[in-house]
C-alpha cells in the first residue's frame, strides 16, 4: 500500500512542529510521498520584500513576484527543510515540485471569468516517473507548484495535486491518501473537539452538509477527498498522524464512498 | 561518455541568457548533469530582506539568515527556473541539492581558522543514486547546497561540487567536466580575449602561474580543475558550450596531465 501525505503550511512554519512531524512521516512504512502546502511563510517573505499579495474572494492571486516568492519559500526554503530533517531520520527524501521530471502538468488557469495569476490546473500527473522514485526507494516530497511544459512554472493548490498524484498511482498500487489536520478529523460540532466522524461516507456527508453541520472550510477538502475515491483511491482519512507507526490506528475521519 | 557542465551564477541571472544556456546544454547527448552557482540574486533578495552580506577575505560569510536565502534563491528560484526551461526542451530536469537522496553528504566548516558560517565541505557523494536517476533518463540539476546528515543545509562552492559529483562517477563511467566560462578559455594575456589556452598541461600550468600570467582568479578552478584530472576524471574544459552540440568543437582550453 502506497501511502500520500498531504501536510499544510501551518505545521511546516514551526521549526519544532515540522521536526516532530518528521518523525512521525519517517516512520509510515514505504512506499510513501508527502505532498506539503505553502503556509504563511510566503506571505511573510513577500511582505519584507514589499511584493503585495492580492487576494479575490479570499483566494491569493499570484503575480510575476508572487510567484517567485511562492517559487523560493515552497520548492527552496520549505521543501529542502523537510528533505534534511527526513534524511536525518534515515528516511531517502527526495523533493521536487511539479517541472521537476515532468512531474506535474498545468495548464494557467482561463483568465475570462477572475486572473487568479500564475496559477495552474492540473492536466497530467507523470505517475510513471513516481513509480520510478518509489522503485529506488525514495520518497519524494512534493512542493506544490506546477508548469505548463513551456518553460512557465505556476502555482498549484497542495490538496488538489496530493488527490492528483494519489489518484494517477492507483494503476500501479493500492494508494491510501491523508489529509493531515490541525484537529481529529471532520467535526459535527466545530465547538466540540471529539465530535469527529470516525468514517464518513458520501450519503452521510451530504445530509450533514444539507442539515448545515459540515464547517464551510471544510467542504471543498471533502468535495476533493470523495472524488478521489471515485478514482480508485483506497482509503482517504482526514486527521492526525499517530505517535507510533500505526496508520490503522490513526485518529481521524474515514471517507467511504458507501457504508 | 557522461558530461558534467557547471555553470556561474551571472549567466543564470539574465533570463535571456539562462535560455540560451538551456538551449544549447539541452542539445548536450545525455547522460550528463548539471551544477549551477548561485549568482547576485542571493546578494539583491538578502540585500531586500535586510541580510547584512558579510565577507572575510572576499568570501561571503554563511550566516542563518544568509543561508535561508540561499537555500531559496539557489534550490528555489535558480534551481527550479532552469528545470522549467530545460523541461520547455524536452530534456527530462529533476533539480536537486545536495540534501535530495543524501547526494552530497557535508562538514560544517571548521571555526578555529575563520568563522565562515554555515559552509560545509564536502566528504561523501551518493554516487550509486546519482547514477540511479541518469539511468532513468534523467538530468539531474543541482543547486550548490550540501547536508549534513543530521538536519543542517550547508552552502557549498558550486565547482566543488562539480569536481566531486564528476570523480565519483567515474567509478561507473568515463566523465568529462566543463565549466562554463565568460572567456573563451584560461588567457595567456587577460587583455586579448583569443589568447586562450587551447590545451594546458600541469607542467605548463605551473610555469606559467611562476611567470605570474595565470589571472589570480583562476588559481582555484585551475587547481580544482587539475586534481579532478588526477582523480580520474577523463577530460576537464573550461570555455563556452558550442551552439551546435558536438563539444568536441567547443571553444575553451582543455586541462591535461601530460602533454
């Protein structure tokens, strides 16, 4: 079983945080990939560079300059960081963004209805040359940024090119994909941090969502997650890593196409 | 034959230029790989983000915060640009540092002498995965930063780099090494641009640098340059890629042991 790590941008800011999850990462057994976010670092960075960052209904559109910053903070600062403490924990990281081997195929995102930027959908994922990098036994760490094949690298959402890459590897092997999360996993009652689903599936998420109790920052991860079932992924848990190396133990919540 | 191209950082911070290098190293028969330095960008991005740049006898200083920025001008922004472009040729980049698959395993620098910061020197070079990843039919591009194994980036010297990954290759097969160079060559006469050496051998090379006509600058590459030799390294150039691909015309002075 193939497993695909996605980790946000949060957990990577703390250099502590990003240690301990290391430590967690290493030890899934391989085959293994981790797909990580982008975080406030970027943010942080353009400012002192005075780069502005524009948002459109609450989604950040990437400039020349902002994607130079996304460039350096995601595939330069970032990424290098996690690869050094993985090797440190013996675990052969190997990290890449998506023009490295071709990996990763977009295309810039139509600028008709909002220009969102250099900001790139998903047409192909090279799947054959993961399988490449899983074969000689490492494991590859993706910055999410992708290109257009013409020499342009644009910027890419993490949570799509994790179900991306999960679904495209599902003709080599069964893949498991999961969605690290700062709470247990999908809540009923945002107020109540137990109050995760421990599976949920498509009918249930879908009443809960109409009933109003799935938190709206929530849905387009779980839109996201169910679709990548429908491809062929196995499993797709949203929740923690656990301490030990049990993932049938982690906590979180199960989407399951069917009960 | 597996060609090794190392390239200074002032070609790689005129967009123009990078593509035309791109151009013509992409028409380079493969194997080969590419090691790039770093360049005024690091200087310019540190000099916006208020890191002081610090030098000892002409030698940037390492400093936590310089090494951040080198990590994202060096992995990031030039690693990854010339991925794009080399991609944009069909010509199948993975841009790596030396932390990626534990490639380019460094020592902080010793303090005692002079406190360089973080700088590492080089002690071991993953040549087995190096060779893995040309066997895929890949091209690896790699930015001049090193690890320590423990979780440390270090900042290493690019034509360090470049010597290193060519004689440890040599153990699988023969290897050329060029540096690619704003001259047409080493000059006997730095004031006539086609004075250069169309071949130097050591013997030549001492004498001329007693007779004090090797510009001092190129003591270091020189010296490099001749103990790769030595290590078993087939062919060492230093000059300009032809336009065309046969580099068996390419313009520059070609270092031999005995003439």
């Amino acid at each position: 079983m193939l497993t695909v790590v996605k980790i946000g941008g949060k957990i990577l800011e703390d250099a502590q945080a990003q240690k301990e999850f290391c430590t967690q990462f290493a030890q899934i057994p391989s085959p293994k990939i981790l797909i990580h976010g982008g975080g406030r670092t970027a943010t942080t960075i353009a400012e002192k560079l005075g780069v502005e960052t524009q948002m459109i209904e609450g989604r950040r559109v990437t400039s020349t300059e902002m994607l130079e910053v996304a460039v350096m903070v995601y595939a330069g600062l970032t990424n290098k960081s996690i690869v050094a403490n993985l090797q440190a924990l013996k675990c052969q990281a190997i990290g890449l963004c998506g023009a490295d081997l071709d990996l990763i195929r977009a295309e810039k995102r139509p600028t008709e209805a909002t220009n969102y930027g250099w900001v790139g959908d998903v047409k192909k994922v090279n799947a054959q040359a993961l399988q490449s990098l899983l074969n000689l036994g490492s494991t590859p760490v993706i910055a999410p940024l992708t290109h257009d094949g013409k020499g342009q690298l644009l910027n890419t959402n993490a949570d799509t090119i994790a179900s991306e890459i999960a679904s495209s590897l599902t003709d080599y092997e069964e893949v498991r994909l999961i969605f690290v999360f700062e709470k247990k996993g999908v809540l009923e009652n945002i107020e109540d941090e137990n109050s995760y689903f421990e599976t949920l599936s498509y009918a249930q998420y879908q009443a809960q969502k109409q009933a109003g109790s799935i938190h709206e920052g929530m849905i387009p991860k779980l839109d996201n997650g169910f679709a990548t079932l429908q491809k062929g992924v196995k499993e797709v848990i949203i929740g923690q890593l656990p301490k030990d190396n049990d993932i049938e133990k982690m906590i979180g919540t199960r989407l399951e196409l069917s009960v």
